[in-house]
C-alpha cells in the first residue's frame, strides 16, 4: 500500500501526511526521508536538485519536455518504485502520484485550501506577516507547480490525477487525516491494523 499526498502550501499537507502514516502505521516520506533513502541507495548526488522541488527556467522546461521519457525523473522515480516494492509508507509531494502511477496498492490525495486559509495559517505556524505569508504562499505553489510540470509533463493540482482532492481546513487536520484513513481502507478493501 503506497500513499501519496500532493499539496497546496500552507494547507497541513505534511502534517496530515503524518497523522495518516501515524494512523495506518507505516512511514511517511518527506524530502530529509527520500533523502536518506537516496543516500543508502548510493544516488543521493543524483537527487540533491530533485528533492529541493525548486523552480526550473523556461529553457530547461522546454528541453524538458522535449526529452521527458529519456531520463527526467529517472533515478529520482526509479528510487520510489524500489521503494514501495518493499514497503508500505506515505509520500508527500515529490510527483509521488505520478511515479507510481500504475501500481493497484497506490492512492492519490492533493490536499488544498482557500488562500485566506492558508495564510492565516502560515501566519500561525511560521510566525510571519500576513504579507509575508501571501508571499510565501505564491513562491512556494509556483515552485511546486513548475516543478511537477518539469517532471511530469501535467499540470499540478489537476484533480482528474488524483484519486481524492480535499480541502483541509473543511474537517481541520485531525479529521482530514482520519477521512484519508478511511478513504485508503475503503480502496484497498482491508482491515488494516
């Protein structure tokens, strides 16, 4: 069972990722987890830019594009697959959804939120201005947004590539990750302990 969650920032995505992982007792993978595993794999070189998710220029997108399917996301992708043979876990971001698409075990969530959510939250949790926080917000989603695209040739967000979309601040934190558990139960038809 692999789990990935895309998300909008400042909507709890990392937090609800890892109440679910909490929940389900398995692993949630961030960036600084991808990381170690790229370290043991001996590719942690090779995943240094991809696991920084930062935003590539017009130039390297259109290259991208053309080439997409003769290495873009290669090892960063095939470090993921190796990955979920082995284990069940929760991944956030990192185009999760699209490298293991395929697999029947997967399930896609893209976690979200109203932008005045989401600041107010960014507020809270980062301890920054309002503007700061709506600064950040718009950084932070354009990088996620070019970074996804340059990987994955789709657009970010887009609803029809994920099994589930949700907007976090509905339910809260706590509740979002409980309807994930049991949104990912009800797809895999399983009592998980």
């Amino acid at each position: 069972m692999v789990i990935t969650i895309g998300r909008a920032c400042g909507s709890g995505g990392l937090e609800i990722a890892q109440k679910l992982a909490q929940r389900l007792n398995i692993p949630c993978y961030d960036a600084q987890g991808l990381l170690e595993e790229a370290q043991a794999a001996g590719c942690a070189d090779e995943m240094q830019t991809f696991l920084a998710e930062k935003p590539v220029n017009s130039l390297l997108f259109s290259i991208a594009m053309e080439n997409n399917g003769r290495g873009v996301g290669k090892v960063p992708f095939e470090l993921m697959r190796q990955l979920a043979e082995r284990q069940d876990f929760v991944l956030i971001g990192h185009c999760g959804n699209y490298a293991l698409r395929g697999r029947p075990d997967l399930t896609t969530f893209f976690v979200h939120g109203d932008l005045n959510d989401r600041i107010e939250r960014i507020v809270h949790t980062q301890n920054k201005t309002e503007r700061e926080a709506r600064h950040y917000i718009q950084q932070t989603d354009t990088a996620r947004r070019h970074f996804h695209e340059f990987y994955t040739g789709e657009v970010w967000g887009e609803a029809s590539k994920y099994d589930l979309t949700v907007n976090s601040f509905v339910l809260g934190m706590d509740e979002t990750a409980a309807l994930l558990d049991w949104f990912v139960r009800k797809r895999n038809k399983t009592a998980i302990p």
